[in-house]
C-alpha cells in the first residue's frame, strides 16, 4: 500500500448546527488540513444526491443520506467509492453517532472502523457493547466516564473529547450593538437560568430532562422573582419532541418569566458568535439531564464563564469545572437500550439554583480555564493527531 491515508466521517453532515454536525465539521476541516484523502457520509442533512463541501483547505466529497434511517444501506458502499477513487491507499471509517443504530453485514466487510462512541447512560447498553466488541472496531471514548465504562467491560479504546471553539465561544456580551440581555428581553438586574438542548424526545421519555428542569426551576421562581428562563431550544418539539409551551403552564410559569430564541433564527442557524452571546447573558446553566455522553453545550458555556448546574452522573462530572454544581439523581430502567439512565431529583435542582443565586454573578474565571483545555486546535494537536496515527500504524 502507498502513504496516502483515506477517510469517511459517517455523522450528521458537517456544519448541519447540529451537536454531531458540528464536530463532525471541525474533524474534516483538519482531516483535510493534514493531507489525508476525507470524504463525508451523511446520516442527516443531505439527501438525494451526493455533493461537495468546500473546507477552508479545498473541497471533499459529501455523500447523501441513503433510503434507511441511518445510512446502513449506503454508508459502507460511500467508503468502498471513496477508496476506489484513491487506490492503493490506507483507509479508516470514523462513526461519530450513536452506534446501537448501525446493522446489517456490510459492515463486518470493512477493514478498519473508529467509532466515537457518546456513551449516555451508566450502564453499558448490550448493543452497543456488542458494536464496541467487533474486531473490525476501534472503540473512541469522548469522555473520561466513557472510557472509564469501555475499560471497566475489558474493552481497550481510544480517547479522544469533542471539541469547542475558544476563538469564538469566549464572554460575549453585545449582539448588534445591543445587550445581549436587552435583545433577549431579560433586564440587567433578572437572573438569568439558561437551558441549551435539543427537543428530541424518545416517546415518553424526555433524555434532556425537561420537565424536571422547568418544575424545579418553578418552584425556584416563588423564592426569588427576579429570575428568568431562557430556553434555547425549539419550543412545540416539531422535530419529535415536547410541547414546552404546555409543560411551562402545566408547571405555573408565567410567559413573561420565560423566552425562547427567535424561532426562525434557530431553525436556519444562529451565528455561533451569537450563542457565544446567549451563554454570556446566562448567570447559570441549568443541564442537568438523564445522562450525557459529552454535552457539548455544557462546555461552551463554561468557554463563556458561565457556571453549569450538571448531573453528578455520566459524563457530566469529568466535564465540568470545580465552578460547576453537581445535582443528585436515582435510577431509571431505559428499556429501549436494556440499560439504567439516571433520573435529576427536583429538590436537588432547586437547591443548586438556590446556592448558584448566592454566587457571584461575574464571569466564572474557573470555568473559562477549565474549558480551554477543550478548545479545538489543542483536541486535534493532543488527542486526534497521535490517535490517527495509532489507527493508521
């Protein structure tokens, strides 16, 4: 085989401003960087025909989600194309998803498989124990508990965290020359409680946490008046999730304690400077949630100095600072995955918005250094370039 090093990142389509589709931009954008051959598959954000994405180091190829849900039907057929148009090279297939969705035996004829694997819940689910265990598979930890729970079942994996942005997500504190307080409605003395989270739901079951975050935060609210609520999220659930509008009256939080982001902004994308500016205008996070397998959103805010009221469980502990507010929480059965998640406990939440009130509501020095440790040229330079090299050796 020649020195050249081919690559398909199988994930959200890059720069879709989606958690997965973000990361998965910063990985080609350097993968590319570095010289090696990188071609993109897509499990959302581009259908019907195969195009092109234009990096800032040249263009690669960006494969189309195929008639499955997630592109089993056409993923491994995306990297055998790719290898054909660079012969005589080595290859590798990054997954960044997770990785319970992938079937069939195409799979098993792949030669070289890395997959970043978001461990979520805190037991091991069989079917992703049993994708982690193929000898086609290099197993990816993005987090230290990740790792931790690979290790803890025998299986030996890399370690590689998700990545931020500290040129962008840094305390912001204007959009267009106004407040970023007074763009979103919320008076400079109102302590601001932020949520940053997808509103994708699994049935009945809401990962997020949402209706235990928005009825702790209710009854925070009774205490101190002053507060304020912004969800950045989508408030009907149109992409299957929750309608929030009916949990916040359900939970007696009046409209005029609560915002969402302009729903048009958030559907076509929001400038990342812009979110940069959100999270500054927060005094804390509220993200406390069944279970992280990084929590990206966590990360950013700390980038911004904001303080993160987080789950004491999952990933969340490894991730955040010793700024941050860890809640207590119990066990609950996820049947889907055979595995235990752990529900927030409500008097646990308030009582961290209560102490995180009496904090000081200055940019959190603390968080903003623990976060820099995350920030995307140190991730490739510490972590995904010996790891590469691992995988091609």
């Amino acid at each position: 085989m020649g020195s050249k090093k081919v690559v398909t990142v199988w994930s959200n389509s890059p720069y879709q401003p989606t958690g997965y589709g973000v990361q998965a931009g910063y990985l080609v954008d350097r993968l590319k960087r570095d010289k090696y051959a990188v071609a993109a598959s897509s499990n959302y954000g581009l259908e019907g025909n195969n195009s092109t994405i234009d990096t800032p180091y040249g263009r690669i190829p960006h494969y189309a989600r195929g008639m499955e849900a997630y592109s089993n039907d056409v993923a491994p057929m995306h990297h055998a194309h790719w290898l054909q148009q660079n012969p005589d090279a080595k290859d590798l297939f990054i997954t960044l998803y997770d990785v319970w969705v992938l079937k069939g035996s195409a799979w098993d004829r792949m030669s070289n498989i890395a997959s970043w694997t978001p461990l979520d819940h805190v037991t091991l689910p069989p079917r992703v124990e049993a994708w982690l265990r193929k000898p086609n598979v290099t197993p990816i930890a993005m987090s230290p508990f990740g790792m931790e729970q690979m290790q803890a079942k025998d299986i030996d994996c890399l370690y590689v965290p998700h990545a931020i942005d500290t040129s962008v997500m840094k305390p912001t504190y204007e959009i267009a020359g106004k407040s970023t307080r007074e763009y979103l409605g919320f008076g400079k003395d109102d302590f601001v409680v932020g949520m940053v989270a997808a509103n994708k739901a699994s049935g009945l079951v809401h990962r997020k946490a949402f209706s235990e975050n928005i009825l702790a935060f209710s009854i925070f609210l009774q205490k101190h008046p002053d507060a304020k609520l912004y969800l950045h999220t989508d408030p009907l659930g149109s992409a299957g999730g929750w309608n929030l509008l009916k949990l916040l009256e359900a939970a007696g939080i009046p409209d005029t304690a609560v915002r969402f982001p302009n729903l048009v902004e958030y559907k076509y994308g929001i400038p990342r400077e812009q979110l940069a500016a959100y999270y500054t205008a927060m005094d804390v996070m509220l993200a406390p949630s069944y279970g992280e397998g990084f929590g990206v959103p966590q990360m950013e805010a700390q980038a911004c100095g904001t303080r993160v009221i987080g789950s004491g469980w999952a990933a969340s502990p490894g991730l955040l600072s010793d700024d941050s507010l860890l809640v207590e929480g119990q066990p609950t059965w996820d049947s889907g995955q055979d595995a235990w998640w752990t529900v927030p406990l409500v008097p646990s939440i308030v009582e961290a918005l209560n102490v995180a009130y009496e904090k000081s509501r200055e940019r959190s020095l603390v968080s903003i250094d623990f976060a820099k440790d995350f920030d995307v040229e140190t991730v490739w330079k510490t972590y995904w370039t010996p790891t590469l090299n691992k995988l091609f050796a």
